[in-house]
C-alpha cells in the first residue's frame, strides 16, 4: 500500500498539475490505508467482543468465546471506499446528484456491517448487501450506459475497472460472513483474506485506473478546470460531444455565445470579438476595444447598465484582463 501511494505520488509529479485529480484520489486512499494497515500490524485499533458462534478447532477444542476485531478496518473502509467509488463514477461521467447517492449508499454498505456482537448483526448484514447491491445497480447499469456515451475507449475501460471492482467487492460480504460473522475461520486466516482483496482493490485497482486514462484528458469527463486545459476541445459532459460554440470562442470567433460573468462564461480571443449576452431581458451585441471596455447595444438596453466582464488568455486559459462593459 504505502509502496504503491509513494510511487503514484512521484508519478503525479510529472503530470500538469491541473490533471492531477484521479492522482490525488488515489493517492488519498492508499495512504489511508497504509496507515491502517500500520495500526493492525502494531496490534492496536481493536476490539475484543464476545462472539456467537464459539470457534471449534479440528481437534474439537474451542478456543475462547471472544474474537478481536479491527475496527480500524472499518475506519479504512469508510474513508477510502468513496474514493475508489469516485475514481470510477468520474470516468462514467455521470451528474453529481447520482455520485453522491452512491456514496451514500456505499457508506450504509461499511456501517451497517460494523461492529455487533449479538445475532442482531444478520440483520445489518442484510442491510449491508442490500445497499451494496443498490451500489453494483448504479454502478454497472447506470453508469455504465454514461460511459457509452463518452465514447467507445471510455466505456471500455469503465466496463473493465468497475466490473473488476465490485467482482472483488463480492468477496467481502463472504469474508465477513465466515470470520466476524459467523467465526468459522480464526483472525489470522481472517487477516489473510482481507489482505488479498485490498491489494486487488486498491494498489491493482489503482495501477489500472491511472495508466488506463492516461490518455484521456478530463475535458473528456467534464471535470477539467479551463485555466490548465488551454487548447484542449470542451466538452459537453452529457452527451460526451464538443460544443462547437464555446470551441469557437477560444479560438477567436464570432459566436452567440454568452459573456457575462454572471453567466460563467468569458471571452478568448481577440481585441474585436463580438458577443452576445442576455442582461436586463435583452439581447445584445457589442466588442471590446482595445482599451478593455465592451460597448454593447440593441433594443431595449439600458444606458445605466454596466457590466464585469474578463478576457481569457488563450495561451493559459486563465483570466489576465477585466473590463467594464457599458451601452451604447
């Protein structure tokens, strides 16, 4: 784990820094559980609880009516889970509204299947696979018919990622049920299997994830910040295709397109770009003169409106100039 997140962290090194963001994601939950998987090894962040089903050796001796239980395990699970799940839906391209309901239901999926010593503990472990099966629909299903529409190459290694993701996630209710659940195997045996599906769903997950969209930029996903994608087409994050009228901005021509700051859009381009913005219920047109004001006019305008506007560098995609735009 640790090995893994240092090599991510100089290998995000060499990417510009505004395509960092599945770096830093990934980053983030194998440091997470590095550490807890520190705090195992040091023998602390545990629990002794009293268990339900004695475990009976082969020789027919129980050893104990107590089992110890990580729980820093599940401190791991509940931090980095939605990180690894937000790997993923961001390459699906899917709205923020369906990203945060998966979230939520992959967290009742980890609390749910926490600590419950009495036979209580069925019950929430049902509660557990339900959501987690709600989390396999969204995940498979929904945002695997996103994918699609980004492309071919995206879906391909969406379909790939997330199919191997929840097919090893598939295996943790299994561990679960026959260590803490219902104590057929002893804590070392326990410790084993949990290991191996975190090192298949984390570092290999993560080697997977980063070298698979090394290709694409995040315009492609509708997460790209423009001041470090300059040059790159925008996208439209619903249908995966460009917008022909924001790429014309950039390279310096006449669009329809809106302006204003309030509309959250800028001018690119040259000193006589004309625009159009929609302000006091009008429509207008007008260009910036070289001394940084945009004049704008049409019907119905209003001779005491002024406006905020800034000019996009092209080279950087950052804001270099503001300007006040007045009628005329």
């Amino acid at each position: 784990m640790a090995f893994t997140a240092v090599a991510f962290s100089i290998w995000a090194y060499f990417i510009p820094r505004g395509q960092r963001i599945f770096h830093y994601i990934t980053i983030a939950l194998l440091a997470t559980a590095s550490v807890a998987y520190f705090t195992m090894a040091s023998n602390l962040g545990s629990v002794h609880i009293n268990v339900q089903y004695p475990f009976i050796h082969h020789s027919g001796v129980t050893n104990g009516r107590t089992r110890q239980i990580f729980y820093v395990r599940y401190v791991d699970w509940v931090i980095t889970t939605p990180l690894l799940l937000l790997d993923i839906l961001l390459i699906s391209g899917l709205p923020w509204s369906n990203i945060l309901w998966i979230i939520f239901l992959d967290e009742v999926m980890i609390v749910t299947g926490a600590l419950v010593k009495s036979s209580y503990k069925w019950g929430y472990y049902t509660f557990a696979n339900v959501a987690f099966l709600l989390v396999v629909y969204e995940i498979v299903w929904v945002g695997r018919r996103n994918a699609r529409i980004l492309g071919e190459d995206v879906h391909k290694l969406y379909i790939g990622i997330s199919v191997f993701t929840m097919v090893i996630w598939t295996l943790y209710p299994i561990a679960w049920g026959v260590s803490e659940g219902a104590n057929i195997i002893a804590s070392d045996s326990e410790a084993v299997f949990y290991g191996i599906l975190d090192v298949l769903a984390k570092p290999v997950f993560g080697i997977w994830i980063l070298w698979g969209h090394r290709r694409f930029g995040l315009n492609r996903f509708g997460i790209a910040n423009p001041r470090y994608t300059a040059g790159l087409p925008i996208m439209d994050k619903d249908r995966g295709t460009e917008l022909p009228e924001q790429n014309a901005q950039r390279h310096g021509m006449e669009t329809p397109a809106a302006v204003f700051r309030d509309r959250g859009s800028y001018p690119a381009g040259n000193q006589t770009q004309k625009m159009t913005g929609d302000a006091s219920g009008s429509s207008r047109t007008g260009s910036r003169g070289t001394d940084g004001t945009y004049h704008m006019n049409g019907a119905g305008s209003n001779p005491d409106d002024n406006y905020e506007l800034n000019h996009m560098d092209e080279a950087t995609g950052g804001v270099v100039q503001s300007g006040v735009g007045a009628n005329q």
